[in-house]
C-alpha cells in the first residue's frame, strides 16, 4: 500500500490517495473539496480510482464526493449511522465556503471490522463513535487513516450534532491506542503522529 496526500478546502481537510503500487488501484478517502486537485493528483501519479470512502459525513469531508463519483464512476461508502447526513443540506453557509456539494447518497455501507479489498491490499474499517455516530477509521498494516477521531496531540470536537465525548474517549483507548505503539495515525486535517507518540503526549491521554 502506498498514499498520496492531497490537501482541499479552507479547512484543510486531508484527502487521501490510498493506492496499490502493483494494480494502481485507489481508494480515494474523504474528497472533501476542490475536485480538480484530487482529480490532477490521481492522474500524475497514474492510479484508477476504484472507490470512495468517507471517514465521516461531515460536509467538509464529502464536499467532493459527488465530482469525484462522477468523474471516475465509482461506488461511494460510509458508515450507515452517517449515511443520511451525506445528502442533508443542513448548512448551506457552510458549503458555500467550503465550495462543497450534496453528495450523492451511499452505494454501500461499511461494518465495524470489515475489509475493504483494493487491488493486492485491503482496508479495514474500524469504527470510532464520537466525532460522529458513524466515524470510522480505515487500517492497514501499521497505518491508520483516523479521520476527525484522532489527530497530533488532539482528539475531534465533540460538540456538534450526534457528537459524543463519552464515545471519543472509548473509541480512542480502546480502538487505537490499543493498536501498535508504531502504527502511523493519519487524521483528517495536520500532520501525522503515531499511537505512541499520543500515548505519552496527548492531552487526553495523559
């Protein structure tokens, strides 16, 4: 498995290219916006998107879902308890700022613990309640694609509808941090840090 890294959006969401270097099939994770740069990304590196797969429903990860899906002709999957929030036009200012658009609604749904095949490698949901009812991170061998779960020395707001602090914490002492100190957390907006790197340094864990 390899990634590419594609930053979109006033908020910076972290859009990921996640590929197989044999097949180049490609896992598009979170398209959040600014389809043209994923879209420019995915041809210079030469992959085929095969999949789009959001962390979250949360518009400024599926802003770029509809474009995405359109271009390629590829199938679209979330967790199902945030599947409807994918075609809820509940902030429309907030989608004008981000340049977002309703996403197209579900082709599949993903369950807790399942493999997500593409090309030689597979993903493998893990969900992670909290941020969101239906968050979930996506894992493969050492790497962790955590969405807005966990970042550097920081967990995701839990204040917004359907958020759960009680949920973060569990999610993340039980479902991560239980993972190798090694594993490479990948979030949804910053940069990367790893399982132990939080262990020892997030606030929410020391």
């Amino acid at each position: 498995m390899k990634y590419e890294i594609v930053v979109v959006g006033p908020l910076e969401t972290n859009c990921y290219l996640v590929y197989c270097e044999e097949t180049r099939a490609c896992a598009v994770i979170d398209p959040g916006a600014e389809p043209e740069k994923i879209i420019a990304a995915v041809a210079e590196l030469e992959i085929k998107p095969v999949l789009i797969l959001n962390t979250h429903g949360h518009i400024d990860h599926t802003g770029a879902n509809l474009d995405i899906k359109e271009k390629y002709g590829v199938p679209l999957a979330i967790h199902p308890a945030d599947a409807a929030r994918l075609e809820a036009a509940d902030n429309i200012e907030l989608s004008l700022l981000l340049g977002a658009k309703t996403s197209p609604p579900a082709d599949r749904l993903l369950a807790d613990g399942e493999d997500i095949a593409v090309g030689r490698f597979a993903l493998r949901v893990i969900h992670l309640p909290g941020h969101s009812p239906g968050s979930v991170g996506f894992l493969s061998g050492r790497v962790l694609f955590s969405g807005d779960t966990l970042f550097l020395e920081g967990v995701g707001r839990t204040d917004l509808p359907g958020g759960s602090r009680k949920d973060l914490e569990i999610s993340i002492l039980e479902k991560i941090m239980t993972l190798p100190g090694e594993t490479i957390v990948l979030p949804g907006h910053g940069p990367w840090t790893t399982v132990e790197q939080e262990r020892l340094s997030n606030p929410l864990l020391t």
